[in-house]
C-alpha cells in the first residue's frame, strides 16, 4: 500500500477551524504535517508547497493576496479555500479544470477528497534521472532543483540507472558521459532499446560530445556543458518537459 507523506500549510484565521482542521485531516488515511502560518511568515517566493488551505473571509483579504501569488508563482500546487460557513451548493469543488484551487465547506468530504487530490499530484509529477559517478555532482543537481516541481532521482553509475529506468517510470534523464562500468554512450544506446522517445539530456565536460556521430544517432535532446549553470539546466528541463 502506497504511504503519502504531505506538508499541508495553512492561513487561517479561526483557532477552532484550525482545530478541526487538523483533527479531522490527521486521520485522512496518510502521514500529514500541519505547517501554520501568518501572512508575515507565510514566504510565496522562493518556497517550495505541497497543499495550501486558505480560509476566504470578507473582511480580511490576506488570503485573496496569498492566493494569487500562489496561482502566480506556484500554479501546479493545490490551493484549498475552506469556508465552513458557506452555503455552497456544493460541499466541495473544482473551480476550473485548467486552475489547482478547490472549494469546500464540508471537512468530512475533504477528507474524501484530499487523497484523491494528492494521488493525482503524485502522478502528474514528473520524475528526472540524474547520472553521474561523482556523488557531489549528483548532490549539486538535487539542491539546484529542490524547488520545483520535479521529483529528482540519481543514480550513481550506468547499471542503476538502467535498474531504475526498467522498474519505474522516467520523463527524463540527465547524463554524464565519462563513467566507470558503463560508458554514458553505452547507457543512452540501451536506454534507446528500451524507451525510443524518452528525453535524454547529456551533460559533460567534454565539448567534443556535442558532435558525437553515436549520440546523435540515438537522438540525444540536448547537451549540457559541465560545469553546469543553474537556470540553463532548470530552463532546459522545463523546456523538454512542457
């Protein structure tokens, strides 16, 4: 059985709905951490969220702010508005297929509802390889990507990362060329037996490569040179995997 563990922050103003919020969320059948908030401490810009839950009220409007820079900023993370005292017609809903924020006055039913939310992230997240021998490079690309949206998988030599690639399912895979047990070209020849389409980047420090008759056979997406600046990696990725 699959086990989530889910980091929901909220800005609420209501200590009893926080309260029931909390009493009623921790037992939604998944591990979930409360992370209360202000708007003095809720940070929007270079933060990372899981689940957002605001509480609309009509006479404070720091949730309506919150809310659009989160729309603004992190569109792909669901945003919750509770309002219990609502007399929506629904008790909770989508507001449109093409946005992340949903409406519910009922916590019964958002408990429902909530793990439906959070496997559907789970499974539009997508999932990049990173290979590399050297274990600081492979720490550097995971720290550069921390914030975005990307679930970072590395593996340390050729034959993990066909392990991996034959067992779980891959968007994308970052290279290294000059490895020890499997040579980078080697591994992208055996990746392209297995998966013909799937985006390789390669990233090395050898310029040469970006020539190289054997990779660009095997219809390599893009090379990287090492070392590797931060924004053209991020911008790279993001532009292989829209």
């Amino acid at each position: 059985m699959t086990t989530f563990e889910v980091v929901l922050h909220f800005l609420m103003e209501n200590q009893n709905n926080v309260a029931q919020v909390k009493d009623t969320l921790k037992t939604a059948g998944f591990d979930i951490s409360f992370v209360y908030e202000s708007k003095e401490t809720l940070q929007i810009s270079g933060n990372r969220f899981e689940i957002v839950m605001l509480e609309p009220n009509l006479f404070r409007w720091e949730w309506l702010d919150v809310l659009i820079k989160m729309t603004r900023e992190h569109a792909d993370v669901p945003v919750i508005l509770y309002a219990p005292q609502s007399t929506l017609e629904k008790s909770f809903f989508q507001i449109s297929a093409d946005t992340h924020i949903f409406v519910a006055n009922d916590l019964t039913v958002l408990k429902q509802k909530l793990k439906e939310i959070i496997v559907t992230e789970e499974k539009s997240k997508k999932i990049i390889l990173f290979v590399d021998d050297d274990q600081n490079v492979l720490n550097a690309y995971t720290r550069i990507l921390r914030k975005t949206p990307w679930e970072i998988l590395t593996a340390s030599n050729g034959k993990k990362a066909l392990e991996i690639i034959q067992n779980q399912q891959i968007d994308l895979i970052v290279t290294d060329i000059k490895m020890p047990q499997l040579h980078g070209v080697e591994l992208v020849s055996r990746i392209r037996q297995i998966h013909r389409n799937l985006p390789i980047v390669v990233c090395s420090a050898y310029h040469g490569m970006k020539t190289d008759a054997d990779l660009q056979f095997h219809e390599v997406a893009a090379f990287l040179e090492k070392p590797v600046d931060p924004d053209v990696l991020e911008s790279k990725l993001q532009e292989l995997l829209s």
